[in-house]
C-alpha cells in the first residue's frame, strides 16, 4: 500500500547544538513515522559522532542526495547529507562560524525542497543567532530567513503550547521599536494570518482575542493612545469582513482567558509580551535534578506560501553531548507540520 502521509523535512540546526541529538530521539518514535514521512537535512559525519558518543541513540542511516531516495522507514534515519562540517573535528557546544554557515544552508535548502512542492512541510532546529552572522549570513533567526527566500512580506511567528497560541506583531526588534510598529495596518494584517491561521487546523469559527500593548490596555487612553489610535480600529476593520475577534483585552488577563478556551488565537503586541506566557507553560525545571524535564512547545511562521514549523527552545550548547536534552518540542513541530499539510491538501485551509 502506498504511504501517502506527508513529507517532512527537518534540519539539524545547529550542528554543535543538541539539534543532533534530539532529532536522533524523536527517529526512535515510532509515532512520528505514523504522522509523517521524515527525513533530515544536515551533515552525516555529526550524526554518526553523536551516535558514537550516545550510542543508545544509534540508528542505521540512509545517505540520501534527493527526496526521491528517501525510504522512511522506522528504525532508520534517512539524511540528506550536505556534507559542510566534519563531525570528528567539530567543537561541539561551541558558537562557530562553520555551524553557523552550515546550520544556515540547512534551512535555505529545505526551503528550497519546499518551494518546488518535493516536500509537504519544513521543521527547523535551533540555530545560533551569533553563529549565523559570524558566518556572514545577517538575519535575526529562522522567521527572518523564511520571509526573505520566499519574498513574504506579510509574515509573522505564532508560539503553541496546548491550547494557548499567540502571534505577534513584532518579534526581533528592540522595546522601543516594537511600539513603533504596533500600527493599524499591521495589527490588521496579524489579525487576518492568526484566524486564517486556525482555519488551516480544522477549526471551523475561530476566535481571535487582541492584547494590549499597555498596561490594562491603556484604560482609555490614561496609559497611552496606542489601543485608541491603532488597535481598535484594526479590530474593528477585522470584524467588518467576518472576523470573530475581540479586545484589546489587557495583557495581564488574556492569556489566562485563552488557557480557559475564551480564545483560539492571541495577537500579542510584542516578543517578550507573547513568549513568556507560552513558555512558562511549556518549560518546566526540575530542582532536584537540576534538569529540563520537560521543554515543549511549537514555534510556526505564518504567512508564508509553504509551511514551516520550529522547536520553541535554544541550541542548549551547555547540554550538548550529555544524553539529556528533551525532544518533546521537535515531536510537537513535526507534529503540527504533518497536520497542517493535511490541512492544506485536503483544502480545509482558507
């Protein structure tokens, strides 16, 4: 019978990161071969150190030069070896220029499988921000990227965790200039991606709740005009063409709401102001074993004309090579992929 459950590709990210190691734990799960067809994009060599270093970790591989080669078989790892870094003189944990360059090139070529429809989906481990510009490659990270290699102006980051998913406005921008861009234009435009967002997971009538950018949403204007002057009229704009959406809703509140079902989707303002709800829920540390017992969460960019899914953590360099680093939100991306482009194919998107 003929598999015709998604093709994902996945980087490696980082190769001095945990993005090696992690990627090797979730190919030891059965469950992401019943979602998808996975194959990884990344460097062979550093694959067969990791494993050599973690051998409860070993797989067989599968070298592959195309999609087409892959055999997706559980038990295995099929790796389009881009052959960039040696694995055996590699300093592991450590921010480089060649990971830096090799991690980048990982992304621009599953970006560029994907957008000659070779693949259904794309996932990206966690790359160094300071490793990919000493490489010369100026981006702020993965989103920066994907806008640029595909020509999508209209992009923007949602975060998940459960039943909390929050978009923003602005991501890799200072304090400062994120208030510049809370704009009725953009807040319109994040409105439309978030609920057209919801659509392409099967939710049928979303509902789109709107932070603030101030505090208690500026109580009429006792705290700032930005909800008078930009916000406001943006959601308003949004409901004239049959968005369910609400708010703003003060910031201190609307995640609470949204945890409790008020809300499909939240349109956060700000990085910091989406990111640390959502990771508060899905990054637990354990005390007694001075671990990360659990490191979950999704991190999707939308807007683009093909789907691309991210771990919702770092390149953990402190915990490279020592067998402990959670895969829990690379599962939870590949996850989210495969059911997007099953959305897509089936034409439940919008």
């Amino acid at each position: 019978m003929k598999n015709t459950l998604p093709i994902i590709a996945i980087t490696m990210g980082d190769p001095a990161s945990i993005g090696p190691e992690i990627t090797l734990k979730a190919f030891h799960n059965e469950e992401v071969f019943k979602k998808c067809r996975p194959f990884l994009v990344g460097d062979l060599s550093v694959l067969e150190r990791v494993m050599q270093e973690l051998p409860q970790l070993r797989l067989n591989t599968n070298k592959i030069t195309a999609v087409s080669e892959a055999k997706f078989q559980f038990g295995s790892i099929d790796i389009l070896d881009m052959n960039l870094v040696d694995g055996n003189k590699l300093q592991f944990g450590e921010v480089s220029s060649i990971a830096g360059n090799a991690a980048f090139n990982y992304v621009s070529k599953v970006i560029d499988l994907a957008m000659k429809n070779e693949v259904a989906g794309t996932v990206t481990n966690a790359l160094n921000k300071e490793a990919l510009n000493l490489a010369g490659h100026h981006y702020a990270g993965h989103t920066e990227i994907y806008g640029k290699q595909t020509n999508t102006k209209d992009y923007t980051m949602m975060l998940a965790h459960g039943k909390l998913r929050v978009v923003h406005i602005s991501t890799h921008v200072s304090l400062r200039k994120a208030t510049e861009l809370v704009t009725k234009k953009r807040v319109f435009e994040v409105i439309k991606i978030a609920n057209e967002a919801m659509h392409q997971l099967g939710i049928t009538h979303p509902k789109v709740g709107v932070a603030g950018l101030n505090p208690h949403s500026s109580e009429n204007g006792l705290f700032g005009h930005e909800e008078k002057d930009e916000i406001i009229p943006a959601i308003q704009e949004a409901k004239k063409i049959g968005i369910d959406v609400d708010g703003p809703v003060p910031p201190d509140t609307i995640f609470p709401k949204a945890i409790g079902g008020w809300y499909d989707i939240v349109v956060a303002m700000y990085h910091d102001q989406g990111h640390i709800p959502v990771k508060l829920l899905g990054f637990n540390f354990d005390e007694e074993t001075k671990s990360w017992s659990n490191v979950s969460g999704v991190n999707i960019t939308l807007g683009l004309p093909i789907i691309r899914t991210s771990v919702d953590h770092g390149t953990a360099f402190d915990q490279v090579l020592k067998g402990t680093a959670n895969d829990i939100s690379l599962r939870n991306a590949i996850d989210y992929a495969a059911r997007l482009a099953k959305n897509r194919e089936s034409g439940n998107a919008k």
